[in-house]
C-alpha cells in the first residue's frame, strides 16, 4: 500500500487533482446531510449521527472514515448543522470541520425548497516518518510530517414533500490551493508543484412509496462528478417495514454491490450497517467494505 499513498503524493504533486477527493458512503441516503448541508431542518428534530466506514478490508493501509454530523430544524424555516471528520490513507489524512446555514421556503401547500451554505477548513497531512521506499534519495519521500490547512465551502439546495426530496451539493466550492511541498522539497524541484480541491457535484434524490400499513419501499440514487473523469452514479433500493427495520442494496456504476440493513429502537436511536463487495482487481486482495452509521434524536420541535 506504500505505493499507492505514493501514487497519491504524485497526483498530488504533478498539479491539479483530478480524481475524486472525498470518501464515498454506502449509507448516504441516512447520512445524507454530510454530502448536502440542505437537508439540515428538513425534519423536526435536532439528530446526531455518526458513520465509520473501512474500506478494503484486509489491505495494509487502506481508507478508513470517521464522520460525526449534529443538525436540525432551529426555527420553522431555518436548519443549522455542523460536522467533523477524519479521513485516513495510509500515511496520508484528510481533517476538518464546517458549520452550515439552511433557509427552507415553501412553493407551495406541499412542495418546499431549502437552500444551504456551510464553511469550515479542511487539513491535510501526510507523515513521511517511517516510510519503507525503494530509492530513499528521493526528494518527493524525504522530511518528516507535512501539514496544510485551507478554506472550505459546499453549496446545496432540495425540493422535497412529505415522501421525497431531489437536490443538488457543490462541494470544495473554493477550490483552496494545496500544496504540501516541504521547504527542501520545493528548492530541489525546479518547478512549482501544487494542486487545488476541485469543485465536485453531488445530485441525490429519494422517494418513499407506501406499500400497505407496514410496508414502504424507497429507490434513492447519489450522482456524483467530477471533471475530467467519468461520473459515478449509486442506485439503492431497500423496503421499510414497520418504519423500524430495513434492508435492501446498493449497486455502484463501478460495479460494486453492496448490502444494507438497518434498524431503528423506539423512533429515536438507529443503528445501521453495509457491506460492499468490490468489483475490480483489489477483489483479489480485499473481502470488501464495511460501514456503520449510528444516530440518535435529540430533540422534537412542534410539527410543522
């Protein structure tokens, strides 16, 4: 895995960062205000929620995520949030945290439109120490712990009803410059060598259709972009029974499939988990992905 974190570095290194930069979610259509700050004030109540995802389970040194969220609706109109996080690859991470603003404005008796901004910082480090490379003379794995921290902000609006909601997130809206060259590293290349957070694009949208008196079943999709490489789309599908229990799947244009269940105790605590298997060459080396999302109710406001 040392040289996949190196590959980062070079990415890193040789300009603008093209891939996509943030962590995915299996889980996103219940940890859905960490990719869209509108969905904060969307429902009644104030919640916390947390999600751990391991990704490629039994590789050295692969990604894993930490997420913890707080929001809710503080006034008729008005949702506020805040989140941490911490993303870990190898000896590289990815820190930082943003509070967020949403106004909600109804269109009509059932149709409303909440419109978001959050900001915050992200920091990123990568820790040389340690490191096993073939050519230790290379100026790009010399030094000891490099850090940046820069400005961040997501833009976000939904159109959403009592059983749906369609939406739109800019994340890294500022596209901050990063650049994680250490002194001696900058004065022993010849030229400049930075990158920038590009500006992703999140379209997301859920419905849930009620079977009978127990049952509901709710599609969801998450479209996610960013130039210059493909669009990857997530297409999920899971029954609710009781509104207490749910399970279905997830199935990511990559080829990943994923499984989820979840579980809700007195409609106020939830617990919930997905596997993911992989569809690539790591299949060979990882028996998947696991997330879970924990999540509590803190406080009910009169109904709108």
């Amino acid at each position: 895995m040392k040289k996949i974190s190196f590959l980062i570095l070079a990415l890193i290194f040789s300009g603008t960062i093209y891939a996509q930069q943030l962590p995915q979610l299996t889980q996103f259509m219940d940890n859905n205000y960490v990719l869209n700050p509108a969905f904060a004030g969307m429902e009644n109540y104030y919640q916390v929620k947390t999600s751990i995802r391991n990704q490629w389970t039994g590789i050295a040194d692969a990604p894993s995520t930490t997420i913890l969220s707080m929001y809710g609706q503080q006034e008729e109109n008005v949702g506020l949030g805040g989140i941490i996080f911490n993303d870990q690859f190898g000896p590289t991470s990815r820190t930082g945290g943003a509070v967020s603003y949403a106004y909600h404005l109804s269109l009509n008796e059932k149709i409303k439109l909440s419109l978001a901004l959050s900001g915050g910082f992200t920091q990123f480090k990568i820790d040389k120490n340690g490191w096993n490379v073939a050519n230790p003379n290379d100026p790009l794995t010399q030094g000891d712990v490099i850090v940046e921290t820069v400005p961040d902000a997501t833009f976000g609006f939904n159109f959403y009803s009592n059983n749906w909601y369609l939406g739109l997130a800019i994340p890294q809206l500022l596209t901050s410059n990063l650049n994680l060259l250490d002194a001696n590293l900058a004065n022993a290349l010849s030229n400049e060598q930075s990158g920038n957070l590009s500006r992703h694009i999140y379209a997301m949208g859920a419905y849930t259709h009620k079977l009978n008196n127990k049952w509901q079943i709710e599609p969801s999709f998450l479209l996610k972009s960013v130039a210059p490489v493909p669009a990857q789309l997530d297409f999920g599908l899971r029954g609710i029974f009781d509104k207490k229990i749910w399970f279905g799947g997830n199935y990511r244009s990559t080829g990943d499939i994923g499984a989820i269940f979840g579980y809700s105790v007195n409609d106020r605590y939830m617990i919930g988990y997905s596997y993911d298997i992989l569809n690539s060459e790591l299949a060979d080396y990882s028996s998947g992905s696991h997330e879970f999302m924990l999540a509590i109710k803190l406080r009910t406001t009169d109904p709108k």
